[in-house]
C-alpha cells in the first residue's frame, strides 16, 4: 500500500477535560469534559478507525493484526506507540508511569510508559510539573507524607513550541490552559500520587496508587535534556527532537514544498496547524489542520506542499520486543 492511512481519534472524558478539541479541531467530542483525543491509537481502552480507503471502519488494532506488511512486520506483540492531543482545562494529576518490566510484573503485562509532550498553545503564565526535589528516596516518602507539594515538586514555565522528553520513573503533570500533542509508548498505565483532593464521579476521592508511584519513581530526579536538531531548506524544516530507545519525533516545518523519504518501518503523523497536500506517486492527498495519519512501509518516498506544520513519529527498536533496526525520515531534496 502506497498512499497513506487517515484515521479518526477515539476521545477520553477526563475531570480535568475542557472543550478546545471541539473549538480549536471541530472535533465532535463526547462532552465539555473531554480531555484526550487518541488520535492514533491501537489500545484497547480506545482505538483509532480508517476514516476512508479499503480499510475504512477497521480499527488499528484490526490492521495491526491482520496487514502485517503494512507496518514492515515490526516485531512486536502490539502497535507500539500511541499520539493523543490533550486538552488541560484544570490540572492533571501528579503522576508517574512505570518501565516496560514493572509494568509486565505488576499491570498484567501493560507496556511502561515513556512520552514525550509538544506544547502546542498554552496560557501566558502556564507551567507544567517535571520532576521533584527529593535527594533520597526516605526524602520523598517523607515530603509526600507531610503532603509538602510545594517543597517536593519542580515546576517549569511553558510556551508553545517546547518539547519534553518524559521518561518512565518521571514525576509529572500537565497543569490547567495547556494544549499538548503527546507521543508515548501504547500504555494507559498511570500511578497518581496527588490529585487537588479532587472528588470524582462516585462522590469520593479519586484513588492514589502511592505504592507503586515511591516503587518507580527516579529519585534523584534527573531532568532528560532535550537538544533539537534542526536542518533547515528554502522549503521549510526539520526538527528532530528526540531519538530514544522507543521513538523519535520530528516536527516537519513546511512553508512551500518538502520531499521526504521513509527509511523506517512506518511513520504517524499529526497535523498541527494549517493545511496543504501530500503527494505520493502522482496522487494527491489533502492534508488539514487536526488530521492523523499513518505512512505505511511502501510509501518510501513522497512530497508534502502548503503553509504546513506536522509531527512525525516512528518507533524504535525497544517499543515491543521489535527487531533491531532504525532508521530515519530525512529531507532529500527541495521541489
């Protein structure tokens, strides 16, 4: 299959949930709390659908299964990475995601969790949780127990267009008036350990999972450095944010015209703003604000033209017992 694979998000009403994935995408979305848009999705707590072509209304874990050769016959037991959007109307959770051996042991052979955020708007003043102070694992036990937020959590101003790398073992969250694209491993395993003292939909507090959140977390907390690389042409930009153990991601940064080759196995992208096409093989493809897309393994080379920003991923060896090759999506000329 030569031309690409356009798929509708499955969404996620969450407390913390606004309504920007209707407002900004025109999405048609559950309620005025919905918070996630698993734009391309293949778990089973919320899977992406064809949205059109000869495999319109299968799922992605269907495809997955079945078309193996779409995907370059990636060597693992499932779709290894899962994009969402999501909109931070109030402030998430304090949370941790384990490691793929935690979590096979203790969440029923769940993937661990590694992601990595694009901010793409955010308030003026937003910040975000990334990390905590503790020195010591007792010193963590202790300030979670005192309940000293302040003095445990490491707060970061924001702006649209940064990018985090969020490893497993991570304290984290993603506070109110922030608007993410988020590229993780395909997990919907998270531990809080604090959460406002928030009520939810039974009437009582939400549950804490404070055991297993001391178990994984990193203590020293060690911040992932992020340091992109950017090649730039007459036709727009590539940047490569990060090349981890289980994806890389790019922003492909289009202001006229980009021909791109595929040296992996498969590629998602999300559009994130403005519109324009993709040409492969003489076919032409609209490509919009809020679309999600899948390059399979044959599509090896095309061209994107407009006024268009996408981010791209592919996963890496260790995204799923997958064998051990990596490539790349480069720039190979300008047109």
């Amino acid at each position: 299959m030569k031309q690409p694979i356009f798929l509708r998000p499955s969404f996620q009403e969450r407390i913390w949930g606004g309504n920007q994935l209707e407002k900004k995408y025109g999405y048609s979305i559950p309620s005025s709390n919905t918070g996630e848009c698993w734009a391309i999705s293949a778990h089973p707590h919320g899977q992406s659908v064809v949205a059109s072509g000869d495999f319109a209304e299968k799922s992605l874990g269907e495809l997955w299964g079945a078309y193996p050769e779409l995907f370059g016959h990636f060597q693992s037991d499932r779709f290894p990475l899962l994009t969402k959007i999501l909109d931070a109307h109030d402030d998430l959770s304090v949370q941790v995601h384990p490691n793929d051996e935690y979590a096979d042991e203790f969440e029923n052979g769940e993937l661990g969790k590694t992601e990595c955020w694009y901010i793409i708007d955010c308030n003026e003043d937003a910040d975000i949780i990334y990390g905590h102070h503790a020195q010591s694992k007792e010193e963590f036990v202790e300030l979670v127990e005192q309940e000293d937020w302040e003095g445990l959590l490491q707060r970061i101003k924001i702006k649209p267009g940064d990018f985090f790398y969020v490893p497993s073992g991570t304290i984290h969250a993603l506070c109110k008036g922030t608007l993410v694209l988020e590229t993780q491993q395909n997990s919907d395993t998270t531990y809080r350990v604090y959460d406002y003292n928030r009520i939810g939909q039974e009437g009582k507090l939400r549950d804490l999972h404070l055991d297993k959140a001391i178990d994984v977390t990193t203590i020293p907390h060690t911040a992932a450095k992020v340091e992109p690389a950017i090649a730039k042409t007459i036709g727009g930009s590539i940047t490569t944010f990060v090349e981890d153990d289980y994806f890389t991601v790019y922003k492909w940064d289009i202001t006229n015209s980009l021909a791109l080759t595929q040296e992996h196995y498969f590629t998602l992208v999300s559009v994130i703003s403005g519109e324009g096409k993709l040409i492969s093989e003489d076919k032409e493809y609209p490509i919009n604000f809020g679309d999600h897309f899948i390059l399979p393994n044959e599509m090896h080379s095309f061209i994107i033209e407009g006024d268009i920003q996408l981010i791209a991923s592919q996963p890496n060896s260790k995204g799923g017992r997958q064998r051990e090759v990596a490539g790349t999506t480069r720039q190979v000329a300008n047109v």
